[in-house]
C-alpha cells in the first residue's frame, strides 16, 4: 500500500518507526459518520511494515506499506506524541480450519478470476493468489470498495464468513455487469462497491 507522509505528526511518526522496527497501526476512522478519533478499546486495526520509504526534500516522504496483522486495541497511551498511540493485543481468528476450507478457498479464487475476465475484461493473467494463505484478505486487497464494508471484513473473524462476504461482493459485481449497470472505471483500478 502506497502512503504519501506530508503532515507533520504523522511525519514524525514514520521517522520513529524508521529508525525502529518499521511497523506502526493502521485504525479505520470516518470522521464525517463517527465525529473524532479517539482510540477506543477494543477497534480493530492492522500491523502496516514499511518496505520503502523515500523522503522528499521538503521533509514529506513516500513509504510503501505491507499489512501484516490484525490487533484489537486494549488502551490508549497519552505520553505526548502528537499522533495515537495504543498498547495492543493480537485480533485472532476463531478457527475454522478443515477440508472444507481450502474448497472454499478455490471456490473464492475462481470467482474472483471470473469477475477480473467477465466484467473487469482484464488483458493481464490474473494475480496468483495462494489457497494455504488468507483467500479474503488478499482478494480484498486487490480491489477498490467502501472502506467501511473493508473494515467489517478485517473484524470479521473466520475465514469462510470472510469468504462469504466476498463472494457475495463478486457475485453482485457479476450480475450488475450482466445488467448492464457495473462498468470498470478504466484506470485498471476498479471499484466494486459502485454499481
């Protein structure tokens, strides 16, 4: 995930964690729905690693970020940092690892493969996307949609419902475009939420 760093905390912040070990967390806040931030117990976010960064002559920087984890916030630590600071707990799945999962998974990929051919009309091989990993999340990742529908799948704690809540999406994505009312948007960059 590419990130442009231009205000000053959150400059500072990625400083910090340059000079650390990489890592900081990422929490879904709309401020128009939900008014202020605060870092309330128990919102989930996600471990970002910087992979890359490039700073700017102007002090703004350019990073590129991987997701790594799920956390689930326990309390906010006000030691005077101009950004939010939190101790965390890992966000674990329940568990619902079994045969049936990995059919699941490659149920999932297929369609995903469908929409990228059939509506998408994708001239690239789709992405490989490995079966024994996170199917949801990484599916998730390659596609442009609400962010809140996005923050309810990365609170969602089985896979197979992670599963379900895809397949509902490219489903609806392929019987939109089968209507005639979902068009890619042309810059390779597609929002499946917009139909």
């Amino acid at each position: 995930m590419p990130l442009h760093i231009f205000e000053p905390r959150y400059r500072q912040m990625v400083a910090r964690c340059v000079e650390g070990d990489s890592r900081f967390g990422l929490v879904y806040h709309d401020p128009d729905r939900d008014g202020p931030f605060h870092a309330d117990e128990a919102r989930v976010g996600t471990v970002a690693r910087i992979l890359k960064y490039q700073p700017l002559p102007d002090g703004r920087s350019l990073i590129f970020c991987v997701g790594e984890e799920r956390f689930t916030i326990r309390e906010e630590i006000e030691d005077g940092a101009p950004y939010y600071e939190a101790v965390v707990t890992p966000y674990q799945d329940a568990g619902d690892a079994g045969p049936d999962l990995a059919e699941r998974r490659r149920g999932s990929i297929g369609l995903f493969h469908r929409v990228l051919r059939e509506a998408v009309e994708a001239e690239e091989p789709p992405p490989e996307i490995d079966e024994s990993s996170e199917v949801a999340f990484r599916i998730a990742q390659t596609i442009r949609v609400d962010p809140a529908w996005q923050q309810s799948l990365l609170e969602t704690r089985s896979e197979s419902e992670r599963l379900d809540l895809i397949d509902i999406l490219l489903r609806t994505v392929l019987a939109a475009h089968a209507r005639g009312e979902w068009h890619p948007d042309g810059d390779g960059d597609e929002d499946l939420s917009a139909m």
